[in-house]
C-alpha cells in the first residue's frame, strides 16, 4: 500500500491511466469483436481490478501473469503491426497502463521508505554522538552484545589453533598469550579490539591522537621563556598536569571509540541516505514522461512504454543484469516486479550486517529492567519510613488546596455574582433619613439660637435657616467667639453651653455627611473591589493551567499545530528546503543554459522530496482545515519536478511569508 506522500504524487496518472482512448470501430472490427469477447472480458476484468484501491504486489504480479497469458502480442513485442481489433488493444493499453503506474508508484515507495528510515537512523546517531550522556548510556546498553563479539573472536581462535575451550582459556595470561601484543607500538586495532569496536575495522589505524600531549620541543621552549629559579617548579608541575591528563584521556577512551563509531554508522547512513535519495529524484522526474505516456493514444505509446519501462527497470536494478533486460513491455513489466520485493530485503540485510540500525528495543531497556526489582525492593523494605511522610504531606497539600480554592476562590467569586445579583440593595454606612434627621436638628438648634439671642425676624430666620443648609453657621459662630470670652460667666449665664451643643450637633452632621459620600464611593466601585479580591487567586490559577497546559502540549503535541517541538520540526525542513535549493549537494547537474532555474538535479530532488514528505505528513495530522489545504498547495507546488530552482526558490519565500509570521504562524517558534 504505497504511502500518503506517493498516493498524492502519483494520482494524476491514476487518473489517466483509467481512461483508455477506444477508438471507434468499423464494421471489420464489429466481426472480428466476436471472436475476442471472451479475451475482452478478460481485459476489462482486469483493468477493472486494478482500478480498485489497495491493490497489492501480488495483485499486480498475477496481474501481469494473467496478461502476458492473454495478450494478443501487442505488448509482447515492440511490433506495432497487425492489430486485429483496436478496441482489444485500448484495453490492452490501459491495462499496461495501470500496471506501469502501479509499479512506479512501488517503486518510489520503497525507496522513500528506504530513505526515510535511513534519514532516521542517522539523525537518531547524530542524537547520541553530540551526547556525552548518550554516549555513555549507549555503551552501558551495548555492553552485553560487545562482550558477546569478544567471546566468539576468542572462541574462533581458540578452535582455529585446535584448542579446547575451557574456563582456564579465558584466563588474562592465556588471553594474553593467544592475542600477543607487537614488539613496537602500533596503532593498528586487534581482534579483540575490533571485536569490541566493529567499526574498527574500516579504518586502518585508530585515531588516537587525543591521548598524546605536548610535544617535548614545545615544553622545552615553554620552559626557555620562565626565569632560571622557577623553572624547575614550572616544569613539574607541566609534568604532572600532562600526566593527570593523558591519564584522563586514557579513561575517556572508550567514550571516544563509542562517539567514533557513532560518527562511522552516521556517516555510512548519509551515504546510503544519498544513494537512495538520487534513486528517489530520479523516479520523480520520471513522473512527467510518465504522464504524456498514459494520456496518450494507444497506438502511439507502445515504442513509448517500452523506452520507459527500460528507464525504470534500470533505475530500481542493483545488479549488472540490466544490460541485459527484454525488449517487450510485459517482460519489463515482469522484471520491475520481481525486483521490486527484493529491494527491501537487500536494504535490510545491508543495514543488519554492518550494525547500522539503533540497537533493539530490549538491548535500550535492559539497565533500566536490571535496576527496577532490586530498587522496588529497596523501595517496598523502606516504605514503612516515608509511606506516612507521604501520606501526611498529601493530607496538608489537600488541605492547602481546599483553603485556597475555597477562600480564595469560590467564596469571592459567589461575591461577585451576589454583588451583581443585589445590585444597591446592602447594608450601608448611614442612612439618609439619619442623615436628614441630624441636620433638621442642627437647623432647628441654629434658628432657636438666633431667635432667642440675636432677636432675628422671620425673613432672617429662613435666610439662616437657608444657610445651615448648606453648611454656613456664621452668626452662631459670631456668638461663639463672644462667649469665649468670658467663658465661666457665658457658661452659667450666657449662650456657651447651646453653642457648644451646636458645635457638636455640626459635627455629627459633618461626619454624617462624610460617611454618606463615602457609602456611595464605595456602591458605585463595589463590582471592582470584588473582582480586585479575587484577580490575586484567578492569576495564580491562570498561571497554573498554563504551566500544565504548556507541559501536555510540549509532551503529546497537542498544543497549536502540534506543540512547539513540532513546529520547531517543520521550520528546521523548511529551513532545510531553502538550503538545498540554494546549494544544491555535488553531483551532476541537469544540463541548462539557465543555472539560475535550472531543473534540480537527482540528488537534490529526492533530499528535497524527503523532507517535503515530513512536512506532508505534519500537515495531515495536526494543521487544521482551513490552513492545511493551502498549506499542502504550497507543497505541491514544490514537489512540481517541472518548476526550476528559482521557482521553487519564491515558493519557499511565499511560505516563509504566508506561514511564517501573523495569526496563522505554522513556523512561528
């Protein structure tokens, strides 16, 4: 079942592919269409079950069997004469046509699988190299399989020498004795060294040039620079520093065997990496002939089928053998099948042999299942010390949680709606009607004052009446200030005792007056008060849901567009594109006047195809409709293999325009 990525790329010559031109026929071909019902039943039988979707490589085989058994000859041969039927012969054609398409579309999805995994497996050893962590855990990992390599070498030699082996054989003198070290120092590995280190092997020396300090001329004129009284002391302690050192070193020196030879398998994977990518590339520029071949008549297109299935045939051939590959359509048919299951196999084995694949699942998790009994034992002894720590900690975080989402929360916020709810209807500072009573009093104290001392008339009673209203007591003030004068003789004869009553009836009136300005402050700001006690909690909860937010989006990429480790993925293969497309990889180049358009080469092609397949696939699982569907025309105009490099060069800068910034940021980090 070929891939999302090659299902796309591929549906066009689906399309017309199943549209056999018929031409029309005349009466010889009316009477000759009786004789060969029976072989067009069986063509269009055929055509019809190829047309289904999810048909497989056994499909297509028997597919070619039952063909090549009821072919009238027109595609056994590139004879393009004597053709008693056209009718049976568009059957012919279109079938040969499914057929040809079906086998390209396998064929460019194994070695876009084929790329995809090795791409993987190298970005998964580049992780580890540029590790020390890694490094080291790998090694760990990889311990048992080592040790087992080393044992088989020396079990090897021991019965190539006609030895027993024995326990005494595994002895450090009799491993000694059996791998004896040279005379004079080398830097060729041994056998068990290569043993322990496979890729060892394809390397002459070891690159060990870490391990060596300085060298003696060079300390010699470091130690000519320092004055004669320390220079001893200065070269000692040179000395010494080399020797901690090179000491140092020599127990870094499997870490830096194991980052070498993660180093070699990255390498080894690039290459093959390119090797599959330039058969992808050249599968895909094969697509445009592919696509006049099909939409073709069929008289015209069996010299056509042939050079292009010779194409194909020798694109997806490994061996010497397509010199010799047949001359008819069918037997090219039949020979890009049979190849096409043995492609996976010899891609498999490859990586096998040469230990290119990241180590099994098993050999990953072996330290972690070796440490899990003995410290969930330690664990189940030692419980009975922190299982009450624990279960009294989470008693207090519940507590604490209860306090805080209660007291803090729930209750201010069923403030709030009770607040809104009640609208004025509360409990107030002081009323209006006190408020009214305490200066009708006032009022009624004032005018009494002045009628019995200052001997006003009605019109000036109302008039002052009129101005303790509006908080003017002059004249009683007046009175005031007199009988402080004399304020003993006042006090028993005069007006002192009623002006000071007055003085504090004016006062209570004051405050009244105050707490009534007050009351109302607050009734008319009594919303945000309640919101300003419980922004402090909704901010801590806010950011709370966020940290957690953020945690499961960057762990399950559920955040926008797949969580921000995803999108990080989909600017580094856009960065990637416009990279390749800038400076395309060395290799030959399509010839072009034009180098500023001209098309891409292989090469660069099926890199370019790598990655616009991840960013094919991220846009199918996590973009969503209205962004995907412009997202992915964006591509397509990319996997165009008839647009050249400055073409493909202003589709980048329009998606690096469109999807890199504003709302819709799909790359935006």
């Amino acid at each position: 079942m070929p891939s999302e990525f090659v299902g796309h790329f591929t549906r066009s010559l689906t399309v017309n592919a199943s549209r056999p031109n018929s031409p029309l026929r005349d009466r010889t071909s009316l009477q000759a269409s009786d004789i060969h019902d029976g072989r067009k039943s069986d063509l269009h039988a055929l055509l019809v079950k190829l047309s289904r979707d999810g048909s497989t490589r056994h499909d297509v085989r028997e597919s070619i069997e039952v063909l090549r058994k009821i072919s009238t000859g027109v595609f056994q041969s590139q004879d393009v004469n004597g053709v008693e039927d056209s009718e049976e012969a568009a059957l012919e054609a279109a079938v040969v046509g499914k057929l040809t398409v079906a086998l390209y579309a396998d064929a460019l999805d194994v070695y876009l699988r084929q790329a995809t995994q090795v791409e993987a497996e190298s970005e998964w050893w580049s992780d580890v190299e540029n590790s020390r962590i890694s490094l080291g855990l790998y090694l760990v990992q990889t311990l048992p399989a080592r040790l087992v390599r080393v044992f088989k070498t020396i079990a090897e030699t021991l019965r190539q020498r006609q030895l027993p082996v024995t326990f005494s054989s595994l002895s450090p003198s009799s491993i000694r004795a059996l791998f004896p070290s040279p005379s004079h120092f080398t830097l060729k590995p041994g056998l068990l060294t290569t043993a322990f280190f496979p890729h060892i092997r394809h390397q002459p020396t070891l690159s060990l040039a870490i391990l060596f300090p300085a060298s003696t001329s060079q300390l010699s004129r470091e130690d000519s620079s320092d004055s004669s009284v320390l220079r001893p002391v200065t070269r000692a302690y040179r000395r010494c520093t080399h020797s901690v050192t090179l000491f140092a070193r020599f127990l870094s020196l499997p870490l830096e065997l194991t980052r070498q030879e993660c180093r070699h398998h990255r390498k080894t994977l690039e290459k093959l990496r390119d090797e599959r990518a330039k058969v992808l590339g050249q599968l895909a520029q094969l697509r445009t002939p592919l696509t006049g071949l099909t939409s073709s008549s069929w008289n015209l297109s069996k010299m056509e089928y042939t050079s292009f299935l010779d194409t194909l045939s020798r694109s997806v051939s490994t061996t010497e053998s397509v010199k010799l590959l047949p001359s008819s359509p069918l037997a090219l048919l039949a020979n890009i099948s049979e190849t096409l299951p043995t492609l996976d196999i010899t891609h498999t084995q490859l990586l096998k042999t040469q230990y290119l694949l990241r180590p099994s699942m098993l050999t990953r998790v072996w330290p972690s299942l070796l440490v899990l009994p003995p410290l969930s034992l330690y664990v189940y002894n030692t419980q009975t010390s922190w299982v009450p720590a624990i279960v009294e900690m989470v008693k207090d975080s519940k507590e604490t949680v209860h306090g805080f989402v209660q007291g803090w929360l729930v209750d201010p916020l069923l403030d709030v709606i009770q607040t809104v709810r009640a609208g004025g209807r509360r409990e107030m500072l002081v009323h209006e009607e006190g408020v009214l009573a305490d200066l009708e009093s006032l009022e009624r104290m004032t005018v009494s004052l002045a009628r019995d001392t200052l001997n006003y008339s009605a019109d000036q009673l109302e008039a002052l009446a009129e101005k303790v209203r509006m908080g003017d007591l002059t004249p009683v003030m007046q009175v005031y200030e007199e009988d402080i004068r004399t304020p003993l003789r006042s006090a028993l004869t005069g007006t002192l005792l009623r002006n000071a009553f007055i003085q504090v009836q004016k006062a209570k009136v004051d405050i009244d007056q105050a707490l009534s300005g007050i009351d109302r402050l607050l009734k008319s700001q009594e919303l945000t008060f309640a919101f300003v006690g419980v922004a402090p909690a909704l901010a801590i909860v806010w950011t709370f849901l966020d940290l957690v937010g953020r945690v499961w989006s960057g762990g399950r990429g559920r955040g926008k567009y797949g969580g921000r480790r995803r999108r990080r993925g989909v600017w580094e293969g856009m960065r990637r594109i416009e990279r390749l497309l800038v400076q395309q990889p060395s290799g030959p180049s399509p010839p072009s006047s034009d180098h500023d358009d001209a098309p891409l080469s292989a090469l660069s092609t099926g890199l370019l195809f790598l990655s616009l397949t991840r960013l094919r696939s991220y846009a199918l699982r996590y973009l969503p409709p209205n962004v995907r569907a412009p997202f992915l025309e964006d591509l397509g105009d990319l996997e165009d293999t008839s647009l050249g490099r400055d073409a493909k060069l202003r589709v980048v800068d329009r998606m690096w325009r469109c999807w890199g910034t504003g709302r819709e940021g799909v790359f935006r980090l």
